[in-house]
C-alpha cells in the first residue's frame, strides 16, 4: 500500500509540473485581459440572470441557470472548502490562502469563457439528447479531427469525478467529532459502516437522475452556505482582537513563504506555495478543470454568454467567500499551528475551540450537507463521461463503480485519495484549458453581440 501511496503521489507531483501551472494560471490570466475583465464588469447583470429574469422554460436544456449554478457549485462547494483549504494552511501556512484567491479572481474568466463554450457548442449524444461538456464543445466546436483530445478529457473524468475525497473526510469527521467523543471505536468498521450508509443514500437519489439531483442540491446548496457562514462568523466575533492580525499575515506570509513544509519547486518555497495555493484553488473552484461545464451545458438557454455569466459566480462563492471563512476561522483560533490535527479534523478543531460543546456539530451538519450534496452531483459527471465514451445507454454502468467508490473512499488513507482526484483534475485541465484557448475569440465575438443587445 505504501508503494502504490506513493506512486500516486509521484503522478500527481509529476502532472502538476510548471507547464500545467502556465497553462491554467497564465492561460486563465490571458483570458482575463483579452475579456477586457467582463468577469467584474457585468456581475450585476449576472445576478439578475441568476434570479430568474431571463429565464425561459420553453429554450432547450434540462434545468434552470439557478440550478446549473447549484449543481456546479454543490460538486465544489464541497469539502475542498473545508478540508482542502485546511490542508493548504497545515502544509503551506497563512500564506497559501493568497495564492488560492489568486487562482479564483483569474478562474472567474476561464469559468466564463469555458461555461459559454458549454452552451454555445452543445452537441447529441446517441439518444439524441442535448450534452453540454468540455467533450462536446471540443467535437462540435473544433471538429471531429479534435476527437482524441475530447476523448482523453472524458477518460481522465471518469476518475476525477469519483466521490473518493468527499466520503473520506466525511468519514474523518464523523469518527473525529461524533463517534471519538462518545468514546466509540474508530477504525475500518466504522468507516465502511459510514460508507455503507453513503452509498445507500447516493443510490436513491443518482437513480432519479439529473432533474433529482439538480432540484435537491438547488435546496441543500443554498441552506448549507448560510449555515456555514454563519457558524464562522460566530467564530469570528469570539476572536475579533486576531481578525486583523490574521487577515494581514495571509498576504505577508504569502511571499514569505516562512511556514511551507512541501517540496520546493519552481526554484525555492515560495515557488511551492504558490503551486500549492493553485492546486487546493483548482481543487476548490475546478476553473479550468472543466466538470462544471456538463452542469451548464445542461441549462435552459439560447444565449451561451448568459450561462457564462452564471458560471463566473462559482469562484467568487466557492473560494473568495466559502475558502477564506474556512481560512480564518482555522486562523484566528490557532489550531493551524498544530500538528496532531489535519484535513476536516483541524476545522473541526478549530469550531470546537471557538464554539464550545456545539461548534463541532454544527460543523458536521455542514460537512454533511456539503458532501452529500457534492456526491450527487459528480455521478452526473461522470456517466456524461462514460455515455460520450461508449454511448448513453451505457451510462447507468458508471454508478456501479462510484457507488463502489464510496466504500473505497471511506476506507483508504487521506494522502492516496488526495493525490488521486489532484492527478486526473490535473489531466482534465488539459485539453479544457488548450480548446478554450483556441476558441476565445469565438467567446468574445458572441458576447459584444449579447451585451450591444442586453446591456
């Protein structure tokens, strides 16, 4: 197990190497400039289109712009915000925050150009229903010629959509703050109990299909953000005498680079926590990974810009909000400086220092909602994967490996499954990154034609 943790490990360090990061950030960067920054110039239009003032349930798609963004946002709004941004601070310090928000204000661009690709190059699949992806767009957009780079996209997400991250460290948490405390045994039976209990749950709900999953979480998602945020101001306000302090260590230590313990890269730590902040970012917010695009190539549209607009709210909520509450609340209660603590459990830690006898389970009511809300929404990714690779009748195959997938998740150590999602969302970045890129300038064109008529 060792040998094969570490093979993963070295996959996963090997693939997210400089040329990914020049691909994702300076890729990201260049759409920012070349939009003339109509990510921020136009977020009011793009609440007015989320609350519905648009919308037209006679356009084709499947679901409503709101529930595009709840589907896309319940796969990232998830445990990357929880324990992901907990693993940035325990290996990077204050300082991997900054890099972290850095990848959100440049994703916020490429969500905007690769979500109105999603729409605007939708194609059939062999039922002859409309699909919206990364894979589509790249067909339909670029040609058949294209195909391999289309088909390598749908492989790596079959692994990049499995649920393995989330159901390990709800595991962590529920063994951390419900079953420790309550002095039950911990270990391998209690996790694929835990895992059991998931899969039952996730079955029910995927086999409803897009329409469940997208009326659900547009429930869950909403419920579960005010819960969160407002457990976290609590946290705030009991340390209001540190909020400061913290907030400014974060752009200090961000070129300091003081507390980083991974392996340096890119010529000294400070290249590695920048590397470090992208990677948790990605892991957040998956700009540039392409899953979210399969949520919003699925939306009730006729106009490809709009749903572009829709998707660059994902970044701003998932890592700009949802990540630096994490941050700070892990921040100003000091946890971050232990060592005997990681992943959920140093969140944990630190609900439960601030709010005491219920921080822990008001957590966990949170953690419960992200995840599971999160496992909803990914088995749709993958069998949109698996139906473009060996056509939609197939599809229903993809659930037997994820729901297995849920009991390997809960079993298996944090390091392996880390590693794992972090190697393929790498690989996913690819050719998402590479057809958007060829194709911004059809993006631009499209959208000074949809503002001249909206604006």
């Amino acid at each position: 197990m060792h040998q094969i943790d570490q093979f993963i490990a070295d996959f996963a360090s090997f693939v997210w190497g400089i040329p990914l990061v020049i691909l994702l950030i300076g890729g990201g960067l260049f759409l920012l400039i070349y939009s003339r920054f109509i990510p921020y110039r136009y977020l009011g239009h793009s609440i007015e289109v989320l609350r519905g003032k648009y919308n037209n349930p006679d356009d084709p798609g499947d679901i409503n712009h709101f529930q595009a963004l709840s589907t896309a946002l319940s796969s990232t709004v998830g445990m990357g915000n929880i324990a992901g941004v907990a693993v940035a601070i325990a290996v990077g310090g204050p300082g991997a925050i900054f890099w972290l928000w850095i990848s959100a204000v440049v994703g916020m661009a490429t969500k905007f150009f690769t979500n109105t690709l999603a729409v605007m190059y939708r194609g059939r699949d062999t039922e002859g229903k409309i699909q919206g992806g990364v894979m589509y767009f790249i067909v339909e957009g670029l040609g058949r010629k294209w195909k391999p780079l289309a088909t390598f996209f749908a492989i790596a997400g079959l692994v990049g959509a499995l649920p393995v991250f989330n159901v390990n460290q709800l595991t962590q948490a529920i063994n951390y703050i419900l079953l420790k405390p309550n002095n039950i045994e911990t270990g391998f039976t209690s996790s694929l109990i835990i895992g059991i209990f998931l899969t039952i749950i996730t079955t029910v709900v995927i086999i409803g299909g897009l329409d469940r999953i997208s009326k659900t979480v547009s429930r869950l998602v909403p419920a579960m953000v005010l819960l969160y945020f407002a457990s976290v101001l609590i946290i705030l306000f009991v340390n209001s005498d540190v909020v400061l302090h913290y907030f400014g260590l974060i752009f200090i230590d961000a070129f300091a680079a003081n507390n980083y313990k991974g392996d340096p890269l890119l010529g000294g730590m400070l290249g590695g926590l920048i590397l470090l902040g992208i990677r948790r970012g990605a892991f957040s917010n998956e700009a540039g990974i392409g899953t979210a695009t399969m949520a919003h190539g699925a939306s009730k549209t006729t106009e490809p810009v709009r749903e572009g607009l829709i998707a660059m709210l994902g970044p701003a909520i998932d890592t700009l909000v949802v990540c630096t509450l994490t941050a700070m609340a892990i921040l100003v209660t000091g946890v971050w400086q232990s060592t005997d603590v990681n992943g959920v459990s140093l969140t944990a830690a630190a609900f439960d220092q601030a709010i005491p006898y219920v921080g822990n389970y008001l957590l966990l009511l949170c953690i419960l909602a992200f995840s599971i809300s999160s496992l909803f929404s990914y088995s749709y990714y993958g069998t949109k994967c698996l139906s473009f690779l060996i056509g939609a009748e197939n599809k229903k195959y993809y659930n037997y490996v994820y729901i297995l997938s849920i009991l390997l998740g809960a079993t298996t150590t944090l390091s392996f499954i880390l590693n794992l999602i972090d190697g393929f969302f790498a690989l996913m970045a690819i050719p998402t990154m590479i057809s958007t890129l060829i194709m911004a300038p059809r993006v631009m064109k499209a959208a000074k034609i949809y503002f001249k008529k909206y604006t």
